[in-house]
C-alpha cells in the first residue's frame, strides 16, 4: 500500500470530545471515525486489525471444535418475550415497523441460537455441540463514552455450546477457557480470568476475562504468580491475602478491563423455548447451555490502551496493519522513488507493506510512523545506497540496526 494513497490521513490534534486514549490515537491515526457516542466506523487500516483480531479469534474457536454461523441482529420480538428479556434487559433496543411489528437488534444472541439448535439437535448423538459468530451488537448504553472499549454499536464473537450435562459443560469450557487465553496471548495481551456475577445472563457464575489497565471498568483483586484474579464485588478474600488459587502471591488490587466472558446458562434459554433432545433412554431433556463472548472492537481498544506509549499506538505484529513500514527518506540529491521503490516492490511479494513514498519532510514521515504504530520500520536513505543497506527500526524499543537488503527480503532481520 502507497500511503500516498491511503484513503485515511494522521491528524495531529486529538479530538476535543474524546477522553480516551483509544479513541485519540485510533481516530488520529485514521483507523476509525466517530459517527456518534458510542458508534465508530472502521477506516481502512482499522479493518486490518479488525480482520487480523478475528482470524485469531476463528482460529481458536475452529481447534476446539466451534462451527462458524452468522446469525440476524434484527431479532423477532416473539423471541425474546417468550425469555422474558424483552422487559428485563434495558440495553435493548426496540424497534416498531410500519406494519406495527415490533423487532430487537441484537444484543446477544441466545434468543437465536436457540431455536437454531433446536431443529438440528434431536438426539444425545448430536451433542455436545458448539457454533459461533462473529459480527456486530448492539446496546443502549447510558455510559458510551471509552470510546471502542463500550459502545452502542460493537463487535463480538459468541459461540454457544449444548450439551448433555453440568458435567460436559464445565469439561468443555476448560477447554474454551485455554483457548481464550490463547487469543489474548496472540493479541499481545496478558489476560487473567474472574470469576463474577452472571448479571441477566444467568444466575449462576460467570467467568470474565480481565487484562490489567487504568483504562477498564472493573476493580479486581489479581494474583501475579497466576491468572486468578476476582472481581472485588464478589470476592472473599481481601486485598493483601493469599491467591486461593496458587497460594505463591498476596493479591493485589487494580483496575481492569473485560475482554471476553463465559456464562453457564443452563437450562434457562432451552426451557423458553421447549427447546428438548432424546437422551440414551429415549428420555426428554432439556440441554445444558453455556455462552462464550470476546468482544473484538473491545479487544482492538484494549491493545491500543495497554501497549500504546506518548508517540503513539505500538501493535503487536500479530494484529498490526501490516509487517513493514518502508520510510523512504529523500534528500535534495537523490530522486524520489528509485532503490525504495525497488525495495517496496520486492518486499511487497511476501510481506504486507505500508510503504511512505510522500513528499514530505522526514521529521513528518517518523512522527506519522510512531502514530500509526507499524511494529517494524524499514528506513531507505541515501546512507545505505553504496552498500545496499537499509536501516530497521523497532516501534516498540525504539532499537535501530543496519542490514542488507537481502536480509531484510528473506526476514532474516
């Protein structure tokens, strides 16, 4: 790509109506705009990340055996009235047709899979099984103001699992438990997984995933030897007291943010909807159901407030836009374009390359590159033209070393 013509551009200042660092550097650096409190557009080096996060995301659900789904936002009302979340959830939003039909968006989606499982799920032989999506959600929040970290419109990936007992679930969700952590690790983020309250999920715990920062909502209680943590609501032990878990460390306090969650739900969502199977003994049974969410736009927020530093995003290279950022950097004897051109070219047949060819001044070109937080920059110059060097430069450490170019074309850098 041709940051000539990249559709987006940098802005230098952050917008006055945003307070979170994840919104600041994510609309400065062009990767999403704002449409409203709460509700952001995906720009073309957003969409990158965003791809990268859910191809992470569908790799892990795939090992464990998830089946990927793509299920409606606009919600039959009938669905959820007979769950009872039409008047218990006050984050839905209701919508009337002008045939005086009323429909819901999506806030979750277990007043669909639901009834979808329940015409393919007759027998214990088709059990367990787990099927999930990733796409957008929707919620009427009073407080949409962390930018993509809690929004009226967001996206999410939930799988729902069925199963023939309590037993089965609790096996099944030590395995999505791992591979949850797995998505996070890949992402560059250090999760820890709590244990809190089922809220109108469920009455029953729920799991939720916690990645220490200043920016997150909840106050947990975390163990540094470990990845228990709790949320201080529900907790039994104080700060200071030994880690029920490993019992190595004192729990410390902090404040976190959820990235993903994972509800028992029972029998609750089957029983609505009369929603049996045929168990070894020809008997009715109501499945028991759990719920698995990660909340992506969430996930991309979370990454920007936890490793960005004072100039700018710093993307793990797991998710970032793209592997390089070629810097060519031209002084007034040498053409423009030339050896970086060449270079870009090359480069471009294996890797991902966001390649700097404007006319601008070199101090422009490196503060847009430490903004938009490519991990890896590759800076061409007239320094390096007799000996065909080129020089690499880490987003993160701020480390530069010297290499051929041939180097750099087989990674070996």
């Amino acid at each position: 790509m041709l940051q000539s013509q990249l559709f987006t551009k940098t802005r230098r200042e952050a917008p006055k109506d945003e307070i979170t660092k994840n919104a600041e550097l994510l609309v400065r650096g062009g990767y999403i705009h704002k449409e409203m409190a709460g509700v952001y557009s995906l720009l073309p080096l957003g969409i990158r990340v965003m791809k990268k996060i859910e191809d992470i995301i569908r790799d892990e659900m795939n090992k464990i055996g998830g089946q990927e789904i793509r299920m409606a936002t606009l919600h039959p009302s009938d669905n959820w009235k007979k769950t009872g979340g039409w008047d218990a959830v006050d984050v839905l939003f209701k919508l009337q047709s002008r045939t005086d039909k009323e429909y819901a968006l999506g806030q979750s989606e277990e007043e669909i899979v639901t009834p979808i499982a329940q015409e393919y799920v007759t027998s214990y032989k088709d059990l367990p099984v787990a099927i999930y999506q990733i796409g957008q959600k929707y919620r009427d929040e009073l407080r949409a103001k962390s930018g993509i970290m809690r929004g009226r419109e967001f996206g999410m990936k939930d799988m729902y699992s069925f199963h023939e007992s309590q037993e089965d679930f609790e096996r099944f969700y030590e395995i999505a438990k791992q591979a949850y952590f797995q998505v996070f690790k890949r992402a560059g983020l250090d999760a820890k997984v709590t244990e809190a309250s089922g809220g109108s999920f469920s009455e029953k715990l729920s799991y939720e995933f916690m990645v220490l920062t200043d920016a997150g909502e909840d106050n947990i209680l975390y163990c540094e030897s470990c990845t228990h943590c709790a949320n201080v609501d529900v907790s039994k032990v104080l700060e200071g007291g030994d880690c029920p878990k490993c019992g190595k460390s004192k729990l410390k306090a902090a404040r976190a943010a959820e990235v993903g969650n994972v509800f028992d739900l029972g029998e609750k969502y089957p029983k609505s909807f009369e929603f049996t199977y045929k168990n070894k003994n020809g008997e009715s049974k109501y499945p028991i159901v759990g719920c698995y969410g990660i909340g992506t736009t969430r996930l991309m927020g979370t990454v920007v407030e936890v490793l960005a530093d004072e100039k700018g995003i710093v993307w793990p290279e797991t998710i970032s836009p793209f592997k390089y950022h070629l810097i060519e950097i031209a002084s007034g004897k040498e053409s423009k374009g030339g050896r970086a051109e060449g270079i870009y070219e090359k480069l471009s047949e294996n890797y991902e390359v966001l390649y700097d060819d404007r006319d601008m001044r070199a101090g422009e070109k490196f503060a847009d590159a430490e903004l938009i937080g490519i991990p890896t920059q590759v800076i061409v110059s007239e320094r390096g033209e007799k000996d065909g060097t080129v020089e690499i430069k880490n987003r993160k450490t701020g480390e530069s070393k010297v290499v051929t170019e041939e180097d750099l074309f087989t990674s070996n850098i």
